[in-house]
C-alpha cells in the first residue's frame, strides 16, 4: 500500500510542469487544428477538379469507344460513379455550410479557448 501511494505521489509530482504550461498546449493544439483546416480548405478544390476529370475521361472513353458496346457500358459507369462522387461532395459541402450558418459559427480560422474567472 505505501509502494503504491509513493508511485502515485511520484507521477502526481512530475505531471506538475506538464499542468504549468497548461496554457501553452492549447496554443499548440489551435496551431495544429489551424493547419488541419488549412490544408482540409486546400484539398476540397482538388477533389472537386478530380471529379470533374474522372467524370470527363469517362464521357471521353464512352464517345470514343461508340462501336464496342462493352467499353461503350464502362465508359457510361465511369461517368455515372463520376456524376455520384461529384454530388457527394456537393452535398456534403452543402450540409457543412448550412449546419456551420446555422449553428453560427464562422469561418475565421480561431477557435476560443474557454476561460473560468475564480
């Protein structure tokens, strides 16, 4: 029993600094989700241009394959999962907008940290 109270006053005493700079690990995790949503914002146009050349390559494969009827069928999936994906990511782009104005919340890129006045 004494052994056990000694660890837990033991890791109770070196967790002290890691509460110390308590503060300055919320300024490290608003830095990381900062650069999480910044490069988030910066992939959403690139999958948005590789829809609309996924949904391309397929209308090209289907007009270029007019007299074989079972590249004529791949080409129309291609351009049908194309049209999907698209509408996918619309929607989803979508219902984040609605939901974000909605709830109030803005696109600034700062998340407040809470603060308890005692």
């Amino acid at each position: 029993m004494k052994k056990t109270l000694t660890q837990i006053s033991i890791l109770g005493a070196s967790l002290v600094p890691f509460f110390a700079t308590a503060q300055a690990a919320f300024v490290t995790i608003n830095n990381i989700i900062n650069q999480v949503g910044t490069i988030i914002s910066r992939l959403i146009p690139i999958t948005f241009a590789l829809g609309i050349l996924f949904f391309i390559y397929g209308l090209a494969k289907f007009i270029f394959s007019a007299g074989d009827p079972e590249a004529h069928e791949s080409g129309r999936n291609v351009m049908i999962w194309g049209l999907v994906a698209l509408f996918v990511m619309a929607s989803m782009y979508g219902i984040i907008q609605l939901a974000s104005t909605t709830l109030g919340i803005s696109n600034t890129g700062t998340i407040p940290i809470p603060r308890y006045n005692f």
